[in-house]
C-alpha cells in the first residue's frame, strides 16, 4: 500500500512538472512567433535605423497591394512606439515613414481600420515629452505628416482630434523651435477649415484655433514667420466665426478673433502681410452684423464693434505722435526762416526717434 502510495505521488508530480514544462514552452514559443513577425528585412531596416530603408522595405514587401502595405506600416508604427523610450528620435522618424506609407488614398480606401492605428499610433509618439524635448523639428514633421493624413480619412471626429493634438504639441516645441511650431500651428487649423469637420467637430475645431491663436500671439512666432502667422490669423477668424462652431462657446469664439486680429496687427506681420489686418477687419464686419451669432449671442455685435473701434484707436496712438514731431518740425522751420539772426538749436530740430 504504502509503495502505491509513493508511486502514485512520484507521478502526480511528474505529470504536474510536465505540464509546467509544455505550458512554459508554449509561452516561449509564443513569444518567438511575435518576435519574428516582423519579415525579415523590414526588421533589419528597422533596426538600422535608416527611414528611407525602412520605406523601402514596406514598398517592396507590399508589391503595390494597398492592404499589406497599411498591415507593414501597422508594425513599423508598433515598433517605432515600442523604442520610444529608448530612442525617441528614432521612434519618431519611424513613425513618420509608417504615416506616410497610409497617406495615399488607395491605402485609406482598402485598410481604414489599420489607417487609424497608425495615425493613433504616431499621435501618441508625437505628443510623448521625450519626443518633444529630443527631436522637435522631428515632432514638428511627424505631426504635420499625421494631420495631412487624417484630412482624406472623410472622418471629421478623427480630423478634429488629431489637429488638436498637433496643435497642443505646437506650443510644446515653440520655444525650441518657433517655425516648426508656426507651420505645424497652420496645418492643424487648415484641417479644421473644412465644412464636414466644422460641422461635425465644432468643440473640437475651436479648440485647435484658441490653441493656434496663443501661438500666434506669442513674439517669437511672429518673428519667426510672420507671414505664416497672418495666414493662421485669417483662418482663425473664419473656424471661429462659423455659426456652428461660434455657437459652442461664444465668448471663446470672440477671444480667437481677437486675439488673431491684434497677430495680424503687430508691426512684423503687417509689414509681412499687409493686407491681412484689412482683410480681419471686413470678416469681423460682417460677423458683426450675422443673424446667426447674434442669435448665439446678443453681446455678439457690440464685442465686435468694440474689438474695431479698440483697434483703431491703438492705430492712432501710434501715429499721432509722429505727426505732432512733423507739425513741430515745420513750426520750428517756419521760426527759423523769419528770424534769420538767430542761429538755430540743430538739437531741437533734429526727427523725432
């Protein structure tokens, strides 16, 4: 009896260890089967580090099939997220090759689903505070890459949510790089400048034109591209002052076009773009007088008019002073010649500063 007992014991054991064994092997084997998914040379393109290889190997894999291509891209972009915190710089460069590899319409057409996880893949890579502080020209790109992509996705939600993201990241990279934060600022609010998104993203879309239109307000963007600060002011007005999206949230919508209006006045910017502050001045015009918003908002027509008329006003201030300078300047020309005796006071008659 007793040696039964053993025997019996002896074997439990053996068949337990046994299946610890087949169960640990099965995780090891699983393991591998992911860790080879990857074809071979795109993994060695990856691991090179060299982008232009890594899309090379997704346009030779795919063969010109729309669906492997966003399935390679998928992965490249799941690789690029997994090195992130490793190497930052290369995971974005990465992620930049993957958006593209889904840009074309024929990809977004057959894979729409793999289309939105990459582009949800690059968003979390670009607004990752590493990526930010080590690469943020690179950020600036992938963004940027990521927004034109959403645009033909025909998903107003997907668009709003990705040009936000774009635009948060902006002011991130604005003090280490004003002129990539500028142009990825001018993408992600023409994104949203397209009626399907206005009206089926409005919050959304105000948001990413309250977020651009801080960036502008800012010296250095405007010193940094003046021109590009104008265009971003223009499309602020308009997102802001589109009924659906002014009616979200009046008083924000307000705070955009003012705060575009006075960019596109600042001296570097007009001398850029001249025309931008009259342009501002006829859209706030007519918002001023839209039955739409001043049905959103009874303040609507007198915050306008008064958002004009304070204008103005800075604008005269600022050239009175040199007319009085030239008005004394005649006086005092005026005096010199009837009183030619008198030697004159060259300090004095020196231009104003």
């Amino acid at each position: 009896m007793r040696l039964h007992y053993l025997l019996k014991n002896r074997l439990l054991i053996a068949l337990t260890t046994g299946a610890l064994i087949l169960s640990a092997g099965s995780a090891l084997a699983q393991t591998a089967g992911n860790s080879t998914q990857l074809p071979p040379s795109l993994n060695a393109a990856i691991q090179s580090g060299n982008a232009n290889a890594v899309s090379k190997a997704i346009a030779s894999l795919s063969g010109g099939n729309a669906t492997q291509a966003a399935a390679l891209a998928t992965q490249v972009a799941q690789a690029a997220e997994h090195m992130l915190a490793t190497n930052p710089q290369q995971a974005v460069a990465l992620a930049t090759v993957a958006v593209q590899a889904v840009t074309a319409s024929s990809v977004q057409g057959a894979a729409p689903t793999a289309t939105s996880t990459v582009l949800t893949t690059a968003v979390r890579i670009f607004i990752n505070p590493a990526a930010e502080r080590v690469a943020p020209e690179g950020v600036a790109q992938l963004a940027t890459a990521t927004v034109q992509a959403s645009t033909t996705t025909s998903n107003p939600t997907l668009i709003a949510t990705i040009a936000n993201q774009a635009v948060s990241a902006a002011t991130t990279i604005l003090a280490a790089s004003p002129a990539a934060a500028v142009q990825l600022a001018s993408t992600a609010v023409s994104a949203v400048n397209q009626q399907a998104v206005l009206a089926g993203a409005p919050q959304s879309s105000l948001q990413v034109v309250t977020t651009a239109a801080r960036i502008i307000a800012t010296p250095a963007a405007q010193a940094a591209a003046p021109q590009a600060v104008a265009a971003i002011a223009v499309v602020g007005v308009q997102v802001a002052s589109n009924p659906a999206v002014y009616a979200t949230n009046p008083a924000a919508a307000i705070s955009v076009i003012s705060q575009s209006y006075s960019a596109a006045n600042a001296p570097v910017v007009a001398t850029a773009s001249p025309t931008t502050t009259t342009n501002i001045a006829q859209m706030i015009n007519q918002a001023a007088s839209s039955s739409a918003l001043n049905s959103a908002n009874a303040d609507n027509a007198s915050a306008l008019n008064a958002l004009l008329q304070s204008s103005q006003s800075n604008s005269q201030n600022l050239t009175n002073p040199v007319q009085s300078g030239n008005q004394s300047n005649q006086n005092q020309n005026t005096n010199q010649n009837t009183t030619p005796p008198v030697e004159p006071d060259r300090t004095k008659s020196a231009s104003p500063s």
